[in-house]
C-alpha cells in the first residue's frame, strides 16, 4: 500500500492553567510525527539552551527584519523580550511530513489561525473556574491580584471558543488526553492532506 | 460540568467490498450515541421486519409524493424498489442528540454530500485491487462479469476520494475501525456542535 501524508499545524491552547502544556508534551512524546515548533527570540540563550533547538536566538535588528517581511506566524513580546514563530520554520518541518505543534496562549492562536485556516485548532478549558482559580494558585507564586487577572483572562478567552475547530474539556488528564489523541489521528485522515493510492 | 452536544451525521462510503457494512455495525455496537438511519422503502416487508425498525413501507404514491416534496437526503432504484433516506427522519435523531449514520454507496453518499455539507463523510478503501476481487469473489455468489464490473465501479469510485472529508484504509478491520473510532470522537469535539459551559 503506497501512501503519502502531509504534514499539518496544531495549535493547542486555552487559557492559563488548564494543563495545555501537560497534553502536548504528551502528545509529543508519544508520536513520533509530533514536533514542537521552534521560536526565534531577542532574549539571549539562558544556561543549556542551544540555538537552533530550544529557540533560534536573534538580535534586535535581525527581529525588527523579520516582522517587516511578515515572517511570523505569530509574534509577541514577553518582559520585554520578543518571540515569534517563523512561518519559514514551521514550513520546512511540515514539508519533511512533520506535523507542527504550537502551545500558545490564546492571542498567539487568534494570529495563527487568522494567518493559517486550515491549521487543527483545539480550545482547551478547565472543568470550572473554581478548579482554574485552585490550579493557578497551586502552581504559581503568583499572588492573589495576578490569579484574579488571569481568571478574568480565561472568562474572556473562553467566550472566543468558537473560533476554535475543537473543544476539549481538562477535568481528567487521561481523558482530555484521548480526546486530544483522537482529534490529531483524525485530522491525519484527512483527504486533503491523506493520499493513499489503490494498486 | 454542564455542556450540549448537538448530533451529527455520518456518511460511511466506500467501493463494494471494502467492509464498511461491518466497520459501520462495529461502531453502533460500542457506541449507543450512534443509529442507523431507517430508510423509506416502495417494497412490502420481509419476515421479521418491522415498520419504522427495519423501514418505513410506504406506497408508491407517497414515495412519488415524498419525492416532489424533496424530502429525501438521498434516493436509489434496486432491483425495482425504490428506498429512500428521509431528511425529516435524521433531522429528528439528530434532535434527540443522537448521530445518525448512513451506510451508503458512494452514488447515495455523492447526493447526500451535496445537501449536507458539514456531514461527516469518510470514505473506506481497499488495500489493494487485487485484494478487493478476492473479497467480492469470497462473499458473492456473483459471476466473473459482475466481479470485474464492481471492480470497474471501483476504480471510477476512488477517484473520488477527494470528495470525502476522511479516507481509511481497510487492510486491517481492528485498524480500520480504530480510525473510523477516533474521527467520530474528533468530530463530537468540534465547537460547531459541541458546547460545554464553564460555570
């Protein structure tokens, strides 16, 4: 059975503290398809970081290049240092039959999929905001303000759910897992980017 | 955790042979949010079928009448009966939150396609056509000419895959059907008909 695949863009995100991160690192670690994309930053390489593999460090001026030239996927600026994903990048690894996996919060996603219709985006939510509020104040330092902040910020981005192809609820980890595991073998079927070829 | 979940329809097609008819009951057995479609039927019943279970038996009046309506989603001649798919009978399973799913070959799944976009269609490939002969040879009583007449449809068929959302390869029935599993999981996550509600 002769086949060919294509490789496709993933952007998984939600607001913060849902376990987006949990579920692509699972993903990733479980199929071998499965890449993270690598950003291009202006921050330099902090201790074991290594260009090319967690980020590809650039310079202000090469930064302010690249925006000029729409390079970006999406792009933001984070304490002061800039971020971006290379549309390049992302291209050259779907191009080797890679699917790229984006975790990104959701003003990321909103550019990404603005710029990319036919990426496999997924909207990941927490089972109440009770559970986001004790999540959030569990694995950060954060206090109380900055909690109450990011809880506003995901009643905002869950609004915008619809703007996402899938929905998938984080209550039981194992669950959103499969749901999520699912949602990528699907899309792999699909016939715009599937060839099987019948001899 | 509140949430809705708007049904759905599926549109499983594929050559004679290929074995979406098993793949199709192995996903209504384990799945209770999934039914079979009843059809409408000019023909009298059989020993043991049941009016609204097996199919609807109607008249050729009414089958005449239901057709000037438009009210089917997809109609076919066999063998001098008439049988219809009828659009008011899916839209009511869908209603009730069920997925309904239409076994179909690929000319009922065409007409189908064209009135309801957002259907879920996926259509079931054979590894090989040498493997496909040896099915049709296996299961049918059928002549030689009638063999090689299916396998003729066959390749005229699979040259319109593209028109299917999904394409699985029947190499494999565990395989094929764990694919056919994961895109009907995929599909209830789309935010189109899938609606939790974050409190």
């Amino acid at each position: 059975m002769k086949e060919e695949r294509r490789g496709m863009l993933i952007v998984i995100s939600g607001p913060s503290g849902t376990g987006k991160g949990t579920i692509c690192a699972r993903m990733l670690e479980e199929d071998k398809s499965l890449v993270f994309s690598v950003s291009a930053t202006t921050r330099g390489p902090r201790e074991g970081e290594k260009e090319g593999v967690h980020y590809f460090f650039i310079t202000e001026e090469k930064y302010d290049e690249l925006l000029a030239q729409d390079a970006f996927l999406e792009h933001a600026t984070v304490h002061g240092h800039r971020y971006g994903t290379l549309k390049s990048q992302v291209q050259k690894m779907m191009d080797a039959g890679y699917s790229v996996v984006l975790d990104i919060d959701p003003q990321g996603a909103k550019q990404v999929m603005k710029q990319q219709e036919d990426c496999v985006s997924i909207f990941i939510l927490p089972p109440s905001y009770a559970e986001l509020r004790r999540r959030l104040r569990t694995r950060n330092t954060d206090d109380p303000v900055e909690i109450e902040r990011r809880l506003g910020n995901a009643r905002g981005e869950i609004e915008q759910m619809e703007k996402y192809r899938y929905a998938v609820v984080n209550d039981d980890l194992d669950a959103a897992c499969a749901q999520v595991r699912a949602i990528i073998q699907a899309e792999k079927q699909r016939t715009t980017r599937y060839f099987p070829v019948v001899e």
